[in-house]
C-alpha cells in the first residue's frame, strides 16, 4: 500500500463515521417532529439531504422506519426498536464529548477519594500532588474511612469518585481498576536487631511488644491466621484501629508492627523505620485496591485513577 492510499482510506472512514452520526440525529429529530420538513427546520438542514439520509438506512437496514402518511411521519416497529439504540447512542456521545472538555483542561472541577487511614501519609498525598501539579484548577476532597462497605457504598452511590484501601469484597456497581498484591512484614525503627535482615519468623516477634491493628481493622484477619499457626495470641499487644499510632509506637523503639510496604513508603525512605518480610506472612497476601463506579466514571475521576494506576505498578 503506497503513501497515497493510506490518507484517502482514513478519509473515507472519518467521513463515514460523521454520516453516521449525522442520520441517528436526522431519525431522532424526524421521530420528535413527525415529519422531515420540520425536523429540516429545526435542524437547519435540507429537507431532502434529511429524507435521503433516512432512505439510504432504510434501504441498508431492508425494512421502513417510519411509515409515511401524506401529513406525517410514525415509526414503524423496526423503527421503535431502532430509536432506543439511536437515543442510547447520542445520550453517550454528548457524554463523552463532556468528559472530553473536562480532559482538555475547559472547566474546573472536584474529584473525591475515600481511603484507609493508612494511605494518608503515604501513597495517596504523592499520588494527589501529582495529579495536581498537572491540574491545578482541580479542588481534590480526601477522606478516611475505616469501614470498606462504607467506602465501597460511596463510590457505588456517587458520593466519591474512587476508593483505595485494602481487601475490598466484590459488590455490584463498583470495579476494581487496579489491583497491588503485598505482603505484611515486620515494621521496627532503623537501629532495630531485625532491621537489615532478609526476613524473620513470627516466634522471634514475640520476645518484644506488637503493637496491632484492632478487630475493626482489614489488616486483623491475616494476623489471626498466623497467630493461631504461631501457638496462639501473644499477651504483650498494644491494639489500636490507627496506623498512624502504629507507626509512631514503632518509631519510639521498643515495639514492632506489622504492617505492608505502601503503609510506611515515606518513612522508610526518610530513614525513620525499616521493613522485614516475615516468614509466616509469605503466603498472606494483601490486594491493595483502587475502586471506581461500574458506570459513568467522571472525567476527573478518570484521570486520578490514571495517576493511581501509575504509582501502584
């Protein structure tokens, strides 16, 4: 194929698909107006541009879509089933047409995010920064949430735009738009025994204080299965529904936690707390989940999860 015929072949493809957006136009306004004359009108068309348009369909479909009286136009049957498809279609075009205003930068806006406390110092402010850097004019509404019904009926409602958090349960109305499969580790301060070591055994945490997320908390679940592989529960806990206090208690020496890579990433890389993976925890993986609506995802939301998307590989 020569440079010639590669222009002209995409031509002819632009130009059919601008004629097919322009029939489902010409039969929904002729089926709103009963008659081509005053669809004509109203869409400052040639009548006969419009009746040669509505014919041609016609004509490839094999069967009439409208049934023509001497002083109007009604649908057929064909013509019935027909219209639902061409409303559908045009109702998603000038949806997406807005979603691609709101791409180019034409209007202001608010993209909102629920997420676990975890992330909050994390992976969720390097993530927003970004994505604000390239959006200035974006407003960006963050909020923690602890309980993942709650977070997956936000997006699942249209109250927020995405949710990120740990081990999200499949619902209706919401998909997964990026998973990140990790492993909990030992978290210790950087002068820790454990800190520089490939890996430790859970029977070797049990000679320090744990400090523990509480039963209200998704991390809790995995720690129990190991527990109770580990002989049972240690009696030397600190629990708390914070990561933030489990972080804190661990920078102050004298406790270990156990929390994933994404929990610790700014402190790690400040120096302030070392991460080991544990033996045990090898097989206990945690998906770190970004969610968004099943249908109709905002512009902006979009967008955002792009930058999420990123940042979790």
């Amino acid at each position: 194929m020569n440079g010639i015929e590669n222009p002209s072949f995409d031509d002819g493809l632009a130009t059919e698909k601008r004629m097919h957006a322009r029939v489902l136009t010409y039969v929904d306004e002729v089926a709103r107006q009963g008659s081509i004359r005053a669809a004509a009108d109203k869409l400052n068309v040639a009548a006969s541009a419009i009746s040669r348009q509505i014919k041609s369909l016609e004509d490839d479909l094999g069967t009439p879509i409208f049934n023509r009286a001497p002083r109007s136009l009604t649908l057929t049957a064909a013509g019935e089933i027909l219209l639902v498809h061409i409303r559908e279609t045009l109702r998603e075009m000038d949806r997406n047409l807005a979603l691609i205003e709101d791409l180019k930068g034409l209007r202001r806006g608010e993209v909102s995010v629920v997420l676990m406390s975890g992330l909050a110092s994390n992976i969720v402010p390097r993530v927003v920064m970004q994505f604000r850097k390239a959006n200035p004019k974006v407003a960006v509404r963050l909020q923690l949430m602890t309980d993942p019904d709650e977070m997956i009926a936000a997006v699942a409602e249209g109250q927020s735009d995405l949710a990120i958090g740990f081990d999200f349960p499949p619902r209706p109305n919401v998909r997964q738009l990026a998973v990140a499969m990790v492993n909990l580790g030992v978290v210790v301060p950087p002068d820790h025994p454990f800190a520089g070591r490939s890996s430790v055994r859970l029977d070797e945490c049990a000679d320090y204080t744990m400090v523990v997320a509480d039963t209200s908390m998704v991390i809790r679940p995995h720690l129990e299965k190991l527990f109770a592989r580990s002989g049972g529960r240690p009696s030397d806990l600190i629990e708390t529904n914070s990561i933030e206090m489990m972080r804190h208690l661990t920078r102050l020496g004298g406790c270990i936690t156990f929390l994933t890579p994404f929990d610790i990433e700014t402190e790690v890389a400040a120096g302030q707390l070392a991460f080991v993976p544990v033996e045990e925890f090898a097989r206990e993986t945690q998906r770190l989940i970004l969610l968004g609506p099943d249908r109709n995802p905002s512009a902006l939301g979009s967008v955002l999860a792009e930058h999420f998307r990123a940042a979790l590989g």
